[in-house]
C-alpha cells in the first residue's frame, strides 16, 4: 500500500466513495453509470444532437465557432458528472479527474493524433479564480491528458486579461463582445501549427470559440477543442 493512499485516500468520480488503496480509479459499478458522449454528434463541436439528421447542432448552424473541430467525452446532463465537476471546482478535489481523463484520452487518442498538435491549451480562468481555487480545473484536466497523448500542457500562451465577473449582468450580445476581448495571447505570433484547446465544461461553444479566435488571429492555423463535459442541442 502507497503511503500517499493512507494520507489521501482516491474517490470514486462517481458516487464519491473513498476507494481501496491501489490503481483503481473508480468502482467497477460505477463505470456503467457515465454517460458518455454517444450517438449522433455535431460535426463541427462534437456535442450530442437529438436530430440525426442534421450534421451541425443549433449553436454551430447559428454562429460557427472558430475552432475547426471539437470532442466532448460526457454529458453534463447528467447529474453524477455534475456533482463531480462541482466536487472539483469548488471542493479541492481534482483527484477525481484521474479516471474521466484516462478514459477521454484513451476514447479520443486516435483522432487526437490525427491533429498532429503541438501543444494542450487550456482555457485560462481569471486571476481571482485561481486564487481561491489553488488550481485552473481545464490546466488539470490538460494534464492527464497530456501524459497518455504526449503533447506538453502550454498553460502561458493563452491568458485571461481581466475580470470579466460582471458578465451576468450584461445582455448576451454585450456578453459575447465582452468575451471576445476577455482573452489575449501572450507571447510569439505562430508559435504553434495547431494546438488543442482544453475546458472542463461546453455549453454554447461562445468560450471556446474566443479563445479560438485570439489563437487563429496569432496565426495558429488549426485550433480544436477538447472538453470533458458538455451539454446537448
Ligand atoms: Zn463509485
Ligand atoms: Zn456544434
């Protein structure tokens, strides 16, 4: 037995119990209770679509990110990958990202490979956040990542440039310029040919596709984007 398992016992991503000490990752029951990303997804985002016949979903169709392509591992409509995000984001407990992300690396290692990219991207969260947190959660996720794809985390390219907290307040078209600006790129022009960006959650795409847009405009010629969870249209 490890001794870091009897300091700090692994949890179950799932139900939250503690597991026996060891390689385990996740209780065996539990592997069946994700809900994967599954059936017919976007084209473009790589989120789940209720109508199969259409190949892009409502957000892509309306406003085409400016990533070129995108994969999601599970659904944030359910309820356990909920809470674990929660769990992670707001209880110090990144741990429990230890099996989603072998599990997502693995689903995705070939396709990933397919883009030849160069570096992981996650998307930057504000100053503040991490002050509070100790820890970006999509930088964790990249992490895991990066250790069965083998492409180095850059976690300074991509930055926040301010606190854009008051974003609930706005009106969503305000929202989206304010989001475009809330990003910059912090270092040489084209220093990737294509990179990966990484977050934890996807919903409308709009975060994803402005980090996109700074990377594109820096000159990184392929930009996608990997997300643990996302939503469904
Ligand atoms: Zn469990
Ligand atoms: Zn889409």
């Amino acid at each position: 037995m490890a001794m870091l398992d009897i300091f700090y016992p692994k949890h179950c991503p799932i139900c939250l119990d503690v597991l026996p000490p060891g390689k385990s990752l996740i209780c065996a029951p539990c592997v069946k209770k994700i809900r994967y990303v599954r059936g017919p997804v976007c084209f473009k985002c790589g989120q789940p679509i209720r109508d199969e016949t259409a190949e892009y979903c409502y957000n892509c169709r309306r406003k085409p990110p400016a990533f070129d392509e995108g994969i999601a591992w599970g659904q944030y409509g359910s309820q356990a990958l909920r809470r674990m995000m929660s769990q992670v984001k707001y209880h110090q407990n990144p741990q429990l990202l230890d099996y989603p992300c072998l599990s997502m690396a693995k689903r995705f290692e070939e396709k990933v490979r397919s883009w030849e990219a160069e570096a992981l991207i996650p998307v930057p969260v504000h100053e503040k956040r991490l002050l509070e947190r100790g820890y970006n959660q999509a930088e964790e996720i990249a992490n895991r990542l990066a250790e069965v794809w083998k492409i180095p985390v850059d976690a300074h390219y991509l930055v926040r440039r301010e606190n854009t907290a008051a974003q609930k307040t706005l009106q969503n078209t305000e929202r989206l310029l304010n989001l475009n600006d809330a990003f910059a790129v912090n270092g040489p022009v084209r220093k990737y040919r294509s990179v990966i960006l990484i977050d934890d959650i996807y919903t409308t795409g709009s975060t994803a596709g402005a980090c996109a847009k700074q990377l594109k405009a820096a000159g990184i010629q392929k930009v996608y984007s990997a997300v643990l969870l996302t939503g469904r249209s």
